[in-house]
C-alpha cells in the first residue's frame, strides 16, 4: 500500500523515523515522543503496511491479530471513514482510504465494507489510545 502522512509534528517525528529507522537524530526525535517501546513495532508495522498492496491482503494475513486493520466506530456518514490499525497494545495509527488522485477520501455512506478497495492510506493520527483526537 502507498503510505502518505497528514502534515503534523507528530506524523512527521513518526514518519521520518519509520522511514529512516538507524538514523540516531530521528531515533532521539521519535524516541521523545512516542517512547522507545514502540519503536521496533513501529517500523515492522510500517514495513509490512508497504509490503502488501491492499489493506484486505493485509487483513488475510493479520486480521486474526491484534494488528488487523479495523474501522473506527463513531463516525458520521458524511465524514471521511476512519480506519485503525494497532502499533502496540494502546497505540493506535488512524487513516483514511484516499481513493482518486485529486486526494479525495471515501466517505463513510461510500464505504462497502471491502478492505481490498484500500490502496492508498493517508495516516491522520498516531497516538495512545486516543480516539476522540481523531
């Protein structure tokens, strides 16, 4: 899957180091505000998210883990739909599916309930367990 990242702080710590795991000014970075303990779940998370090119192949080989991909509950039919994927335990990667390349996302009303429609994901947020952020 294409992985693109909203234009935050806290995306930006997240993805420069999931992108570039060994450099030491980006491990300090994430390090300060995620903590260490997700940091090598961070990576293989973020790995295996590119290795596969839908979210339902993903969900094949990881939908029986707590790492499966899900819908997040609660949002409202003409919101963007908002998807979940585990990093660790209590945090949490948020994102929507982008579906054309003008960068528009689908909607919850638009959602079919098939996971391998989902090519591209726009992450939103990453955080603690924290679902009313997104």
């Amino acid at each position: 899957m294409n992985v693109q990242f909203k234009e935050t702080k806290t995306n930006k710590i997240y993805e420069d180091f999931v992108k570039e795991p060994t450099d030491r000014k980006k491990q300090r970075a994430f390090s300060k505000q995620f903590g260490n303990q997700i940091a090598s779940e961070a990576v293989k998370l973020h790995q295996r998210l590119q290795a596969y090119p839908t979210a339902g192949a993903y969900n094949k080989d990881y939908g029986q883990t707590t790492n499966r991909i899900e819908t997040k509950s609660g949002v409202k039919n003409n919101d963007p739909m908002i998807f979940k994927v585990r990093v660790t335990g209590s945090w949490r990667k948020f994102f929507n599916n982008v579906i054309d390349v003008e960068g528009n996302l689908l909607l919850k009303k638009d959602w079919g309930g098939d996971f391998g429609t989902i090519v591209d994901i726009y992450v939103i947020d990453v955080n603690n367990h924290e679902y009313d952020a997104v």
